[in-house]
C-alpha cells in the first residue's frame, strides 16, 4: 500500500507534463485578470436659477426694467474667495461687471447673492440669461418669460404721417387650470373689478400649467386625467388665462363672447354662465397666497371657461375682437390655437 501510494503522485506529474507538452495553448492559459471598479464621481452642477422681480413697463411697452436675483452656490474649491466679479448676460449682450461678496451658509458652503436690475427687450416672447463669474460662463444659459410683452413691432406709417392703427393681439403666456364648476352665490363679480391691486390677494393652484411657448401642446391631462380615463370617455371644465397683448388700447371690451360656467347653491344640476373675466397686470402682480402661484405681470388677461372633451388630439383656439369690430394695424394677429390631450399618452 505504502508503494502504491507513493508511486500515484508521480504517475499523476507525468500525465500532466506530457499533456502540457503536447499542448502549448494549455501551457499558455493564465487565470483572468479583472479591473479593479472605479466608483463614479458625482459631477458638479452649477446653475443660478434666477428670480425675476415686479417689472416696471416703459411706457410703449418696449421694454421692462426688472429687479434679478439669485443666491448661487460656488465650488468647494472657492471657499478661500472673499470677493468676486459676476455679469449677467441678456441675449447674449453683457450687461455690465459687478462686485459680489461670498459668504458661507450654515453648511460650510460658498455662495453669493446675484442683486442686480436689468433692462429687458420685449420684441421676443422669451429672455436668455446667462451668469458669468470672474469672467467665466457658470452654468447653463436660462430662458425666462419677458415681461411688458408686446409685439414690439415698429409701425413705418407714423414716420410717413399716416393714422397709426391700434393692434390687439394674444400674447406668449397661456395658462390651464382644472376648475370643476363651483356654486359661487352670488355669481362672479370679477367683471366689474377687473384690475388687481397690489394690496389684494390673488394666487393661482399649484397644478396650474404656465405655458410660454405656444408651438407646444397643452399637457392638460396632468391635471384631468382622473376625469378623462379614456377617449370619449366624458368632459371637463377647464379654464383658460390667455394674455394679451395691446397697443393703443385695452383688450377689456374685445371677448364678450368667452363665458364661465358655476352652478347654482343647493343645485347642482342647474348649470350658469357668466361673462369671461379681464384682468390686468401690466403694472404689476400682487403677491399670491402662500403655497400659490403669481400671476405673471406685464400682461392683459382673458379669462373664461371652456368645456372641452377627453381627447388626445384636442385643438384649443381662442380669438380676440371675434366680431371685428376694431380697426387694427396687423388684423392677422388676432387667433390664438394650440394642440391639447385631457387624457394621458
């Protein structure tokens, strides 16, 4: 046994040298190397998000003079800065260098306060901003709604001596609300009160869709599609701010035909209407109630109800000076018209 066992180990070493000769690829086999797992780096991004303030509207509403601001969190690598430079660039055009402090939050982390105030152009529905820090663009370029908003087109007759028309037209912003008619008693009264006052609460729901650019769909299903589960599956109300924009006279008396809709107290089956609402913010918006939005400023307002079926491909259109009763300078103006779904893609 002793001899037996003895001799296997070497028999075994044998067999594996003659294999391995007969075999160079065996020979040539190395175990796999695996590399070593880098954890990713988390990358910093760094953006000024800036606040417009109450704008102030030249008087031909081509420009707006608005207060900016932003508190704009600065690399760790900065925390030794006690001062720096920063600019503000409007469409792409610098608005001129001011000096910032850095102050430290209650974290430890950098940060300066942007204060500035800028004069806008109104000619374009949108304003590009862009932050620039020691001379250096810092962070991405941001497009905010320009506020006083009108068309901005200069009118070649008032050089040549010829009647200068006034124009009615509706403007970049649209806003959606899902408002289930209510039984107000009495019916609205904002007819008769239709300019809100700076001393004067109003706000407007959370949910509520600001849309600025009018080429996109109304994502109206966000807010209906509890009420609109499919295609033709019911109806709901929806009301509609639509800004205006004006030239030489007031939109207030130009959509008699828009209505909303209330119920009567104690009987819901007995369905009212009541003249759209006109609202006015060109000289400023007051303050919402807390957990409420603001009503962008700089703008007229038409504001109505529309029952509008469960949809995918729906088509809101709204029309200002519908009986043409107005003789205006640009009478192609005046139709506004957007794509919508109530019910979710």
């Amino acid at each position: 046994m002793a001899k037996s066992d003895h001799r296997r180990p070497l028999c075994a070493v044998a067999v594996c040298l003659a294999i391995a000769a007969a075999s160079p690829a065996v020979a040539q086999i190395r175990p796999a190397t695996v590399p070593p797992i880098r954890p990713a780096i988390a990358k910093e991004v760094f953006a000024a998000n800036f606040r417009l303030g109450q704008p102030q509207c030249a008087p031909d509403y081509s420009r707006a003079t608005v207060p900016v601001s932003a508190r704009v969190l600065l690399p760790a690598s900065m925390a030794g800065t006690a001062k720096l430079g920063y600019a503000i660039h409007v469409d792409g055009a610098n608005s001129g260098s001011v000096t910032a402090t850095v102050q430290r939050d209650p974290a430890g982390r950098p940060y300066f306060d942007v204060a500035r105030t800028l004069t806008l152009r109104t000619a374009s529905p949108e304003t590009l901003l862009r932050l620039y820090v020691n001379g250096r663009a810092f962070g991405g370029v941001e497009t905010v709604a320009t506020p006083c908003r009108l068309r901005g087109v200069p009118d070649s007759r008032a050089a040549t001596g010829q009647p200068r028309y006034p124009d009615l037209a509706p403007g970049p912003v649209v806003i959606a609300e899902y408002v289930p008619p209510m039984p107000p008693d009495p019916p609205p009264s904002w007819p008769i009160a239709p300019v809100l006052s700076l001393g004067r609460p109003f706000g407007l729901g959370s949910a509520v869709l600001i849309e600025n650019d009018v080429r996109r769909p109304l994502e109206l299903w966000r807010q209906t599609s509890r009420n609109c589960p499919r295609k033709s599956d019911a109806f709901v109300t929806v009301r509609f701010y639509v800004s205006i924009v004006a030239d030489g006279i007031s939109a207030r008396d130009y959509f008699p035909h828009e209505r909303t809709y209330y119920f009567l107290s104690g009987n819901p089956e007995q369905q009212r209407q009541a003249q759209g609402y006109y609202l006015d913010t060109r000289g400023g918006s007051p303050t919402p109630p807390t957990g409420e939005r603001a009503l962008p400023a700089g703008y007229e307002w038409a504001v109505f109800d529309r029952i509008l079926p469960c949809t995918l491909s729906g088509i809101f259109e709204f029309r200002i000076d519908q009986a043409n009763r107005l003789r205006e300078r640009d009478e192609g103006n005046n139709i506004l018209r957007m794509r919508y779904a109530t019910v979710r893609p």
